[in-house]
C-alpha cells in the first residue's frame, strides 16, 4: 500500500514532465527553431557613402570629406576615472581646440557595462590636421581612430538654398527611413532633402553566426551598401556666384532658367553657410542668422511670396483672351484713374495724368493699370481665377525642391473660405494689376514667363541626372490666341527696347534682343488722399516697394528666362534691370545663348 | 616466494609468518565473496550504464576539455563504489555510523564559522593541510540514510508503524542537518535530505495520524512561515518562476524546443555549442540532451531512471525484514526521485531554479561519487543480507532484542 503510494505520486510528477517536455520540444518545436536562429544570427549594417552633388559643368557642390573620428576604449570611467581623463588629455594635447567637457560628457552619455564598442567623442577632424598625430595616436590602446567623412559644401554660401545641408536626424526620421536611422545624418533642406533617398544610397549588411557572447563565428551572408548615387544638376554655380555678389547689399532673388524648365540658376539673398550645420549649429550662429531682418534662412526663389505687381499683366491679358477674345480688340482710354461704386472709389494708373488711348501692346509696354482695371471688371474675378491657375498663379510649379509655397490666386469662394466676407469688386481691380491678395514666387513668375515666351508650361528643374537617370522634362503646351499673344510679346519688347519702355535704359543695349516686364510691388497701401505719390527713394528702406523684372531672350527664339526681384529696391527697371542686364551679358559670353538673325520687329503700333 | 625468504635470511622469518596470516585472511575473503557475488544485483549496475556513457558522450561534444576530467570522476566513483562494497557494513556499522554522523554534524557547523563563501553562499569547508574544499551537506545524504538505518534497523517498527516518540527521534535525525544545510544556504540540498529523509520514513512505516497532522501543517505553515524566511535571491527565483521564465530557463526552452521529435546533429545544436544555453554540462545538461536527441531522447533517459527507481523500490519491498537494505534502496530512489524530477522540472519552467544537478548524469564530481557510494554500500547489504546465518554474534543481539524469528 505504502509504496502504491508512492508510485502513484512519482507517476503524477513524471506524467506532467513528459507532457511538458512534449509541449516544448514536439508541438512548439517551430516557434523555438525561430528563437534559436534568431540567438545566433547578428545583422551589422554598413552604411553607404552619401553621393555627391555636382553643377552642369561637373563642378562638385556637395562631398564627403575624408578625415577622421576618435573614439576611447569602453569602461575607463568605471573605478579608475583617471584612465579616462588620461585618454582625453592625450586627445587634447595634440587637438587644443577640443572641448575636454563636451568629451567628457558624450563619453559617460554612452558608457555602461553592456557597452563593449569604443565610444566616439570627437566626429570629424581633417585629414590634414590628423596625419602628423596619428602615428603617435594609434599607438595609445585606449584611443582608437577611424576613417569618417563628412559633408562639406565648397561653394559654401553661394548654393545653400538649392543644395540645402543635411544635419543629424530625429527620432521621427529614424522611425521612417531604416537608412536613416542607421546613417544617423538625414538632409534638412534643398536637394539634400528632396533627393535624401537617392543621394544616401542604400544599406548594405552582414548577417554573422554569433556565440553567446555576441563574437563573430561565421559570416552567412553578405550585402554590399548600393552607394555613390550622384546627382548632377542643371545649376552652373560660376552663374550663381556671378549672380549673388552682383547683389552686393541688396537682398532679393533671381532665376534663371531655360525655356524647356532647367534651372541654370536659382538665387536668393543674402545666404548663410550651410557647412554650419553639418556638425550641428551652435546657438550663437543660428541667433544670429535667426534674426537677421533679410531672412537669410528664406529660400526667397520658392518661399518668398510676393505681390507679383504689373508682372502679372501678361498673364491677365492671356487670361482676358481666353475668358472673351474679343474683349482685347478694344483700346482703352486712360485719363490716369477710374472710379468705382457709389462711394466713386479712385483707383489710380501709376501715370497720374493717364497714358490716353491705350491698345495691348501699349498697355504692356507702358504698363497702364486703368487698361487692365477696365478689362477685368468686364471679365470677373472667377473667370480671371481659373485661367491664372492654369498659368502657375497660385499653384505649385513642381520644382524638385522641398516645401516649396504656391502663392495665391485669389476669387470669390477663396476669400469666402478664407475671410468668410464677400468679394468686392475693387479687389478685382487691384488684383488686376497684381496687388491686393495675389502672392507668387519668383519660381512662379519664372515659369509663367516661359509659358508666355513659348506656350509651353514647363516644370522648373534643378536635378537633371539622378543617379544616372536623365530627369524626364514636363512641357503642357497651351493654345493662345495668336493675334493677342504676338502683341504681348511684342509689348513686352517694347519694354526693353522702346525708348518709353520700363527697361528700356538697363535692356535695349544687350548682345541679343531682350523682352520683359517689369513689376513694382507695394509692401504699404497707398492712401486715397494721397495724389502724387512719393518717390520710392524717399521712402523708409523697409517700407519701400519690391522691384520686380521678368524677361526672357533672344526674343525671337527664347532660350533664356530671368526673373529678378529685389527686395525693397523701388521700381523694378531701374533696380533690377542692371542686374538681368549683367546676367544676359555673362551668359552670351558663355555661350548660352545660341546666335540667332536679327529680325526685324512691327514697329508700326508704337503710338 | 616463500623459498626466496627462507634461503635469503633467518630475519625474515618473522614477516613470513605475517605473509601466511594475510594469506589466509585472504582465503576467507574469497570464501565470503563466493558469496558476495551470489546475491550481487547486477542488473541495477547494468541500469546505471547507459546514464554514464550518455553523459559521457554529451559533455564530450560540448566541451571536450571535460571530458578527460568526467573519466577521473568515473575512476573515483568506481573506487568509491568498491571501497562502500567491500566495508563490512553490518560489522562496523554500530561504531562507525554514530561517528560518521557526528563528523558531518561538525563539518556542517563548522561552515558556520570558517566555511568558504561562492557566489553569496557558505556552503564549503577547506579541510586543513590538504587544501581541498568539500561541501558537508554532499556527505550527509549518507550520513543522514546510513543514521535512519541503523537507528531504524535497531528499532523496527510495528506492524502499524512509528509512534509519536519514535517518529521525533528519528525527525531530529533529519531536521538537525536539514536546518544547517538551508542556513547555508543550500535550499536545495536541504529539501531533497527532507524529502528523502521522510519518504524513507514513510516506506518503513510511522502511523497514518502522524502523517495527516503533519501534511497539514505543512500545507498551512508554508506560505506564512518559510516564505518571509527566505533570501532575496531565492524570493527572487521564485517571483522569476511564477513570472516571466529567467534568461537560463529562456535559453534552456529554446535548446529544448529546437531538438523537435528527434534532435540535431552536433553543430546543428547551436544553442549549446555557441553557448546559449548556460551551465550546459552540469545543472542543464538535460536540454543539451534535448537539443541533440529530441523528445525521443529524452523520453528514453526519464525511462532509464524511472525504471532505476522503480528497481530501487522493488529492491526495498521485497527485503520487509532487513530495514538497512529497506531504508538505502528506498532513500536512494527517493534521492534520484526528486534529484531528477526537480533537476528536469527547473529546466522546463515548471520550478524554480534551485541548482540541483541531474544524478549521474551532469558533469560534476559529487554527484557520481556519493551516488556510486550509496550504491556500493546497498550492494554490500545485499551481497550480505545472510550475514545473519554466519554472525553469531550479531545474531544473539537480535536475538536479545526479540527481533529473530
């Protein structure tokens, strides 16, 4: 009985081990196969070189400089300090311009006993300033110094804004770019950012057999890192350069582009330094550059909106023309002003006592506001809406730039959603002449000038190799009407080349026959009661008018756009035409303008 | 031989008559292992062979600087076994036991004060001079069966079993080293020699009532009494187990769980040999075991011991009269009972990890050689279970004490 007992209570403990052991190794025999691959099986990623940026002449604008980092070995701060401190004055006393403290701190940031790897304290010191140390360096066991590159930016504040930089990355890209967070680095802006994915490559890694304490037994398999993705742009930076110091004091934006979308160049002043942010700003810089009063973070060429101003008038004529054709046939009388509603509102030509008679041309070429008042408030502001957006008002120009803004064009349901008030009839009128709530880029003006020199939308492209892939161009080719678009051509001609044109003085004497268009936009209101205005000379720096100039040459066979504005520069010939002048005669002597004849140009509506 | 010493010199004369004497003591040895080797139980030997070479063969493969050390331990656990066989056990038994007991009492007392601390326990001594560490409470396993025998043997019980008076006595036997043992502390250890200890107990027979107080206070006292007694390390292993498994049960899961049906090749058996699996050639040999022989392996080396303890048990019921063999063939499957059981039952998560070795079959020295002892001296009281019927001395004081049918 006793030992009945006894076996009957060893059977119970046997019965439940062996139905345990046949849990484990029979029914969940494949979730611990899983486990067990995965205890021995380690992935290393090796990161790719980051590719470079070039301009169209295979000028490099963006590399990895090769230099070096230093790291000290794991656990000197646990027990003996001293080990550490030694390490860290061996460091300095070949560098003096490192930060003992800063080292100090990253060190213990990532010390720990699960730590085996050496932790970096500095990122990247210069080939050159290493060399001569490091035969004595590498021989010290507790520093350890590896290759490392780091990005450098030659052209350092000429190309900022196209390039962008790139900057350590955050917790949230980390979380969606594998590369990323591998990489650790990530582009913050310009091309850096858009083509972030291209130009970083892809990871390559090496899944190793692993012990128990994590050392390598066999490599199992082997993924080289796809790298070197060089983007080559259509920029020339000689053009950028050229550009930006003839701004000298002046802030604002220029681009240049060709008819077909290449962008030669894209400028906005003033700039900043993007090699300052490759290894993290520091506060004092980024104050600085933070509250400068001309923006130089603002990507003026995309980010910059501004009321377009009289350049917007080529493209309200083609919208007048799509919207009522026969509405351009008619002249307009200017006595320098019309008026409007029960309250005889006056709004005024720029010319106060009026351009009289005024046909297309003349109203393009002397820029008479009561010529577009008129024609506007017999189309309306709807009709006038919907042909702007097709032109590129208020709608992105698809640059392969990030973030770029895409201005306003506004109508009735727009100011509806936007101010929950009705439209008023004089903002049709002032929006006519690209003032009240109409905002474009210069990329935008940049773009519907091309459109007007060629009838083909393009979009604006600073890419044009992307890892060996031609960038494809994008042209939606329109339909004008002839009659009305030869005029405005025409008109715009006249404004550089007839003697009462707005550009005359700074375009008419250029190697090729320039046309343009010239915008002043207001940054203050103008009074009712003020009759004459004051001169924009005489006015406060920042309260003076924005210069704008868009062009586009040879007239007859438009190989060029440039667009300029310049911030509180007055009136856009006088101000921004030098500047455009100085472009055409830079890119002739390049040769980028292919010689075309001379042709002779209608004179005949030159009243 | 015997020429040699008389032509070389008269002087010798002396030592030859020696020679003759030990000769002849010699012929009455073999005389008695004739009868020795009649009753010898081969088969439990037999038993004991496919344990050895398994364990062998595994702690080869996984560290083969091992296994020359595993073969030294087999050499000491054979002489161990036949330095216990050939004891005249029923002879000296009434001396040496009393004796063999106290020293270990002492040994055990004495890790108080100058035992050698490992890894936050006390449980090793140095002997002085030799320079070797032992762990007392190994040797009180035999201590504490050998005591339960003599003492059991001297005093058989009724037919009803132990009284209250006896069953104290023969608690304190027990409950004295267990005490010692867990303030090591050395919990482990400490419940097998309880466990085996009562289970002896109970095989030989103590009254029902007894045991009905007893199991149910032990059901009460546990979580109120010995719970808060505890280490924290041991709180600990507890909480683990009753919670997520430890990293060790962890990995020991997955060797287990990665042999399947029928195992893996050797260097298919990653877990262990790219060591994963922690201690695997002592306390977690058994999912190396898993790992390289699967479910059928390891269901063949439960066999193996189940079949050893239910020989064990037979051994003990079919000996009613002899309680020395009763009480060590009954201890020792007891021993390997819970050994095993819990050895097996940490592994897969069923227990708290209590770092009890697999018998003889984990690689490590103790445990083969008392094991090997325990076994020798059973086999000795088989060989010897007539001994009755040619001491005559013993005889007359069984006769004295009525026990003598």
């Amino acid at each position: 009985m006793r030992y009945k007992i006894v076996i009957v209570i060893f059977l119970i403990f046997w019965g439940i081990l062996l139905h345990r052991v046949y849990n484990i190794s029979v029914k969940s025999n494949i979730y611990y196969e899983k486990l067990a691959k995965e205890n021995i099986e380690k992935k290393i990623h090796s990161k790719p070189t980051r590719g470079e940026i070039l301009d169209r002449n295979g000028k490099i604008l963006a590399y990895n400089k090769i230099g070096f980092s230093i790291s000290i070995a794991p656990h000197l701060d646990s027990g003996k300090k001293k080990k550490l401190d030694s390490a860290i004055d061996t460091i300095v006393g070949y560098f003096p311009d490192l930060n003992k403290s800063v080292m100090k701190k990253v060190y213990q940031q990532q010390s720990s006993h699960y730590n085996h790897k050496f932790i970096k304290v500095v990122d990247f010191i210069q080939y050159d300033h290493m060399i001569s140390h490091y035969p004595a360096l590498s021989l010290n066991e507790n520093i350890l110094i590896e290759a490392e590159t780091n990005r450098y930016y030659p052209y350092n504040k000429y190309a900022s804004h196209i390039i962008g930089y790139i900057g350590r990355s955050n917790e949230k890209e980390n979380t969606t770019d594998p590369v990323v967070e591998v990489v650790g680095r990530v582009g913050k802006s310009g091309l850096e950012r858009s083509y972030n994915s291209v130009l970083q490559g892809e990871l390559g890694y090496q899944i190793f057999k692993v012990n128990a304490r994590n050392k390598e037994i066999e490599l199992l398999k082997n993924v080289d890192a796809k790298d070197n993705k060089n983007i080559i742009t259509n920029i020339d930076i000689a053009l950028q350069k050229m550009i930006y110091d003839r701004f000298g004091e002046d802030s604002g934006a220029v681009v240049v582009m060709r008819p077909n979308g290449e962008v030669l160049a894209a400028v906005s002043v003033p700039s900043f330094n993007p090699n300052l942010f490759v290894g993290g700003i520091n506060f004092k810089d980024w104050k600085a550059l933070q509250e400068d009063l001309d923006h130089p973070f603002t990507n003026k060429f995309i980010h910059g909106t501004y009321p377009p101003g009289s350049t917007i008038k080529m493209g309200m004529a083609l919208a007048f023309s799509n919207a009522n054709p026969q509405l351009l046939d008619r002249s307009e009388h200017c006595r320098g002003y019309i008026k409007l509603g029960k309250a005889d509102h006056k709004f005024r030509c720029w010319s106060s006592w009026g351009h009289g008679a005024t046909s297309l041309r003349k109203a393009i070429r002397e820029s008479c506001d009561v010529f577009f008042y008129n024609k506007s408030l017999e189309v309306g502001i709807d009709a006038i809406a919907k042909n702007m957006r097709d032109f590129g008002f208020g709608t992105a120009t698809g640059i392969d730039l990030p973030t770029e803004y895409s201005g306003i064009m506004p109508d009735k349901n727009w100011k509806m959603r936007r101010y929950k008030q009705p439209w008023y009839m004089g903002e049709t009128v002032i929006s006519s002449i690209g003032q009240g709530y109409v905002l474009s880029t210069p990329m935008q003006i940049a773009r519907y000038t091309a459109l007007v020199a060629t009838s083909n939308l393009v979009t604006p492209q600073i890419a044009s190799i992307v890892d060996n892939q031609i960038v494809q161009k994008v042209e939606i080719p329109f339909h004008f009407n002839l009659k009305h678009l030869t005029e405005i051509r025409a008109g715009m001609y006249d404004v550089c080349n007839h003697p009462k044109g707005t550009a005359y003085k700074a375009l008419h004497d250029m190697p090729f026959l320039v046309a343009g268009k010239t915008g002043t936009s207001q940054v203050v209101s103008i009074g009712q009661d003020v009759k004459k205005r004051i001169s924009e000379e005489d006015m406060e720096y920042y309260t003076r008018s924005h210069a704008w100039i868009t062009t586009y040459a040879p007239y007859d066979d438009p190989q060029i756009i440039v667009t300029a504005i310049i911030e509180h520069g007055g009136h856009g010939g006088s101000a921004a035409g030098p500047i455009v002048a100085d472009i055409y005669r830079w890119l002739h002597q390049k040769g980028y303008v292919k010689p075309v004849v001379k042709t002779e140009v209608d004179e005949s509506d030159n009243r | 031989m015997e020429r040699w010493f008389l032509t070389k010199s008269n002087q010798h004369l002396e030592i030859i008559s020696h020679l003759k004497i030990s000769i002849k003591s010699m012929k009455h040895l073999l005389e008695i292992d004739t009868k020795l080797l009649k009753n010898f139980n081969l088969i439990l030997m037999l038993q004991m062979i496919p344990l050895w070479v398994i364990s062998a063969m595994l702690v080869n493969e996984i560290q083969p600087s091992l296994y020359d050390k595993q073969m030294l331990y087999y050499a000491v656990a054979l002489v161990g076994f036949f330095v216990a066989f050939i004891m005249p056990w029923r002879k000296i038994l009434w001396w040496f036991v009393p004796i063999f007991y106290a020293i270990n009492l002492g040994l055990l007392v004495s890790v108080e004060f100058v035992g050698k601390s490992i890894l936050g326990a006390t449980r090793w001594v140095e002997i002085p001079g030799v320079g070797i560490t032992v762990q007392p409470s190994e040797f009180m396993k035999v201590a504490v069966l050998m005591m339960l025998g003599y003492i059991i043997s001297r005093n058989p019980p009724s037919k009803s079993g132990y009284g209250l008076w006896m069953f104290l006595k023969l608690s304190i036997v027990i409950l004295v080293p267990f005490v010692l043992i867990a303030k090591e502390p050395d919990l482990g250890t400490a419940l097998v020699l309880l466990i085996a200890g009562y289970g002896v107990l109970f095989i030989v027979g103590v009254k029902w009532q007894i045991w009905a107080v007893l199991v149910s206070f032990v059901v009460i006292a546990i979580p109120s009494l010995i719970y808060p007694n505890l280490h924290d390390y041991q709180k600990k292993r507890i909480n683990d187990f009753l919670n997520e498994p430890s990293y060790h049960v962890q990995q020991a899961l997955i060797a287990i769980g990665a042999g399947g049906v029928d195992g893996n090749q050797k260097d298919e058996a990653t877990q262990t040999q790219l060591k994963f699996l922690p201690i695997s050639t002592s306390d977690f040999i058994f999912a190396y075991l898993g790992e390289r022989f699967g479910f059928v392996g390891m269901v063949s080396i439960v066999l193996v011991y189940i079949l050893l303890i239910f020989h064990l048990l037979f051994i003990a019921s079919q000996h009613n009269e002899d309680y020395l063999i009763q009480v060590f063939a009954s201890g020792l499957a007891f021993l390997f009972f819970v050994y095993m059981t819990v050895n097996i039952y940490m592994i897969i998560g069923l227990a708290p990890v209590v770092g009890l070795p697999l018998p003889m079959f984990s690689h490590g020295g103790t445990s083969f050689i008392i094991f090997s002892v325990i076994f020798g001296i059973l086999q000795n009281l088989i060989a010897f279970k007539d001994f009755l019927k040619y001491n005559s001395d013993h005889k007359t004081f069984m006769l004295s004490k009525n026990r003598l049918k």
